[in-house]
C-alpha cells in the first residue's frame, strides 16, 4: 500500500467518523431526517477539506506547510 492509500484511509476514517458522530449527536425527534443528513454530509466535505492537506505530509514523512522548496 502506498502513501496516498495510506493518507487517503487515515483522513477518509477521520471524516466518516466525524460524520457518524455527527448523526449520532442529532438523533432525536428536534432534528428532520433532512437536517441530519444533509448536516452530516456537510460535516464529511468540510473535515476531508480540512484533513487532506494535514495527514498527507504526516503520511510522506514532510514537514507540515513545506511545499518541498528546500527552504
């Protein structure tokens, strides 16, 4: 398995657990269906956003904020 599977499983299992405990904090009768899982898909895209560009470098062994510059 390479980096990118490695990474791609460790933020894709980061999101979806964010997620699930999104839709587990929401249900009860106060919340629609709609809210629920409309919010729990949001919860999934704004973590991957935020998660990607965190775990990647973590995976390659790089420095976090380096862009391989040599700076």
């Amino acid at each position: 398995m390479g980096w990118r599977q490695k990474a791609a499983l460790i933020y894709g299992g980061i999101s979806l657990g964010l997620a699930a405990l999104f839709v587990l904090l929401t249900w009860s009768p106060e919340y629609t269906p709609v809210a629920r899982w409309g919010g729990a898909v949001w919860v999934l895209l704004l973590s991957l956003i935020v998660t990607m560009p965190l775990v990647i470098p973590l995976v390659k062994g790089e420095k976090i904020g380096s862009h391989g510059h040599g700076h």
